[in-house]
C-alpha cells in the first residue's frame, strides 16, 4: 500500500510539473494568439476594404505554406494521428506558422474560427516539451493529450470543458482517463496564464430556467433532428468541396486565391460583414433577436465550408457556434422555445455533433451560459451526436466500437478509414477488451 502510495505522489507531482508547463506555454500562446486576432479584426472592421484583397492573402499564404508547410498541412487530423501512432514530432514551426496563417486569414476576411490554431499550437509545444525531457512513448501521448486540452481550455476561457475535450476528442465514444491529470493540470493553468494576460473572452447571455418536461422533451428531439442535418451538411458539404478542389485545382496557392475570390463574392452577394471572421457579434444577437435573418445560420455555412475547403487556416468551433445558435435562434421561433435557450442548445450541440465530443460541450455550454442549460444541451448534443453516424470534422479521430452499438473493433479505425457500412468487427484483441 506504502509502495502504491509512493507511485502516486511521484506520478501526480510529474503532472503537475509537466502538465503546468505545458499549460503555461499554451496559455501564452494562446493569449497572444487572441490578442493579435483582435487587432485584425478590428482593423477589418475598420477598413472593410481590405477583403478586396483575401484572393491575393490566399496567394501568399498558400505559397508559404507550399514552400515550408508540407511537413503540418494535417493540422488538427496530425495532432490526433501523433497522439495514435506518431514516431516522429510533430514540427515546431507548427505553432507559429499556424497562428499567423490564422491571423492573416480573419484579417482578410475569411470565415474561419480559432480551436484549430489553438489545438495545433497546443499539440506541437506539448510535443516540443516531451522530446525535451525525452519522457516515455505513454507520457508523451498524455502530454499531447495535454496540448489538446490547453490550447481549447484556454483560448475559450472554459478550462473543465478543454480538459475533457483533449480526452474525448482522440477516441470517439471513449476517455483517455490515463491523461485526465495532466489535461485537467494544462487546461487550467493555461486558462489561468491568459486570462493573467489580459485576455478577456466572451460573456454570452445567460438563459433562464426551463422546466423539462414531456412536450419539452418532444420539442428537444426535433431541435436535435435538425442539428444533425446542418452538422452533417457541413461536414459533408466541407469535405468534398476540399476533395472537388484538390482534385481541380492542385496548387495549393491558386486554390487558396479560387477560394478568396469565391468568399469576396459570396461577400458583395449578401452586402453584410456579417460572415466574415468569427461572428461573435451575431452569435450573441441569437440569443435575444427575434428578426434575425432565418437564412443566417446557412449563409455562415457557406461561408465557413468555402474558407476551409480552399485551405485558409483557422477552425470550426467559433463558426459553428455561429451556425448553431442562428440555427437555435431559427428553431426556438418554430417550437416555441426561448429563444436565449434555443441560441445556447444550438450553439454548443451543433459542434458536439461535428466533433463527436457531446460530453465536452455540455459542460463547455455551463461554463460559458451557466448551468440552467445542462440537461437541454445534454439531451440535444446527444441524440444529435448519433444521428451524425461515423463521419466528423477531424477524420483522423479513431472509434473503438460503432455509435450503434456491437463489440469493439479490432483496431482503433480512423473515421477516414471507415466504410459507409461497416463489416462485422472482428474479436478484439485482449489488450482491447
């Protein structure tokens, strides 16, 4: 007992050192990463003139990235491949190339959001610190695990939703308990480090209390329905306009400038700033205007797929919240529902379904709109988590056992690797059981 005792302690204060660190350089990654965000979206709101110029801004940076960005183009899929299997680094120069190709993409207007930036910074300075302290092949995909969970934690504000995020989002339908410490450790501290920075998130409105009850609960599954067909139309629609493009258009900087040219005319089309850049203006507005544009939620769709099928550098949690709580906002009208409860459902679940992380963003939707959500989120993110059936954002998430139920596969099996229908798994091995 003394012997097991000793082990514990020895393995907490390791992650409490390591996991600090590695929170602390997320956070400050992080929080430069939101400044210098800012100061590019308050510079295009300034000078909407400047997204004139987004074809020639794809130009550049897809030729930067061509010349010194081959080794990183996986980007949020690398850091999930690294955690599985990866023997070798994940690239240094992810962390900055990464953030500046993000900032040059919302300073010209792309649709873009920020988790990606914040998950491949995360992931390639974790990795940066393994390979510095030549830790085990285990504690380092803990430590990556780490990463994950410090770059979302912080640079949402919502550190318990990031810690369980770096878990949730490797294996779909499975924890990595093996890497709660140092998750929970980085996500805190790095939440800590930029908010200590000066760094101040987002405050939504918060919803009031709602019963649940049967005729809610009814109102609910519909809500989820719906949720799940966008979720699956952007994943979908996202993924082969990428596949459609690669295949057309093999270079990456003329794809970039097809791209930037397509979102200057979809811009000039709808005469709004609306949907450029993350949004956050009307993500808000969802939570308290009833004459929002009911074609919001799929302008920003538009937007968002075309950005990030072109190849401009960003994510999709911020945009999805955008499209989620238009979406909500839409919905609560139709059911009958309030409408800040609608925008708050719609927003976290929408991207729950996307990423295949619904117990990630429950607690993320009390973090950031307080706990009188919880169960509406829960329920929605759930049940519109199952009907997205195996497909996601990031297609190098592994599954261990099919949505639907069955034994365990006999290999964990990247998403992009999965048939439309599945064969019968096999027995799993015994250390999978």
């Amino acid at each position: 007992m003394a012997v097991n005792l000793t082990r514990s302690a020895r393995s907490l204060i390791q992650w409490l050192l390591l996991g600090g660190l590695v929170g602390a350089v997320c956070g400050g990654a992080s929080a430069l990463f939101l400044f210098l965000l800012d100061e590019a979206t308050a510079f295009r709101e300034r000078h909407s003139v400047i997204v004139y110029t987004l074809p020639l801004a794809g130009l550049v940076i897809g030729a930067l990235y061509a010349k010194w960005g081959k080794p990183i183009r996986g980007g949020n899929n690398l850091v999930i491949d690294t955690v599985h299997e990866g023997d070798q680094q994940i690239p240094l120069r992810m962390a900055p190339m990464v953030l500046l190709g993000t900032v040059l993409t919302h300073l010209f207007g792309g649709s873009a959001g920020r988790e990606g930036t914040a998950v491949q910074m995360g992931g390639s300075l974790a990795d940066a610190i393994a390979h510095r302290f030549r830790v085990t092949p285990d504690t380092r995909r803990e430590l990556l695990a780490a990463g994950i969970a410090g770059g979302f934690g912080s640079v949402f504000g919502t550190p318990i939703a990031g810690a369980v995020f770096g878990l949730e989002v490797v294996v779909v339908g499975r924890l990595g308990y093996e890497a709660l410490v140092p998750a929970l450790v980085a996500s805190v501290v790095g939440d800590l480090v930029t908010r200590s920075l000066g760094i101040v998130h987002t405050v939504y409105p918060v919803p009031g209390a709602l019963p649940l009850s049967g005729w809610v609960l009814m109102k609910w599954l519909v809500f989820a329905v719906a949720v799940a067909a966008v979720a699956i139309l952007f994943m979908e629609g996202t993924h082969r306009l990428k596949k459609l493009l690669e295949g057309r258009v093999p270079g990456l900087p003329v794809r970039m400038a097809l791209g930037g040219l397509a979102v200057v005319g979809l811009w000039k089309l709808v005469g709004t700033d609306a949907y450029l850049g993350l949004g956050v203006p009307t993500i808000v507005r969802s939570f308290v205007d009833p004459t929002l544009p009911e074609s919001a939620f799929a302008w920003k769709l538009l937007f968002t797929s075309v950005t990030l099928a072109a190849g401009f550098l960003g994510g999709e949690v911020t945009p999805l919240f955008f499209i989620g709580a238009a979406l909500g906002n839409v919905l609560a009208r139709l059911l009958g529902l309030p409408l800040d409860m609608g925008a708050a459902v719609g927003m976290a679940a929408l991207f729950a379904a996307a990423a295949n992380t619904p117990l990630a963003l429950s607690i993320m939707a009390v973090e950031l709109v307080g706990a009188s959500a919880l169960p509406h989120v829960a329920i929605v993110a759930t049940v519109a988590y199952l009907l997205t059936g195996h497909r996601g954002i990031y297609p190098a998430q592994r599954i261990a056992r099919l949505k639907h139920g069955g034994p365990l596969l006999s290999r964990l099996l990247p998403l992009r690797e999965l048939p439309t229908e599945p064969s019968k798994p096999q027995a799993p091995p015994e250390q999978q059981r």
